[in-house]
C-alpha cells in the first residue's frame, strides 16, 4: 500500500513539473512577442505581403 502511494507522489510530482515547464515556455514566447514595437509589426507584416504578392498564382501564365 505504501509503495503504491510513493508512485502516485512522484506522478503527481512529475505533472506539477510538467505544468510549471509548459508555463515557462509559454511565458518566454509572450515576451518574445510583445517585444515588437508596432512599426516593427508593420513593417514585417508588408514584407511578408510583398513576398506574398511575388509568388506566381497557379492560374497565372509564365
């Protein structure tokens, strides 16, 4: 009986582990994030449209 509330302690453990990692990670990519100011955005944003608009549309003769 004791052996098996040891395992479910470490389970436990294990999972309060996991749970404090995935905030961390979720943490550090929010702050990546917001560190843009919006004229960065802005302009990131156009590139990706220009870079968008470049690629030939399937129906579009070569």
């Amino acid at each position: 009986m004791r052996q098996r509330m040891r395992w479910w302690k470490v389970l436990g453990l294990a999972g309060l582990a996991g749970v404090a990692a995935s905030g961390v990670v979720i943490a550090r990519a929010e702050r990546r994030r917001r560190a843009y100011t919006p004229e960065e955005i802005r302009q990131r944003l156009l590139e990706r449209h220009a870079q968008a608009g470049e690629t030939a549309k399937p129906g579009d003769p070569a």
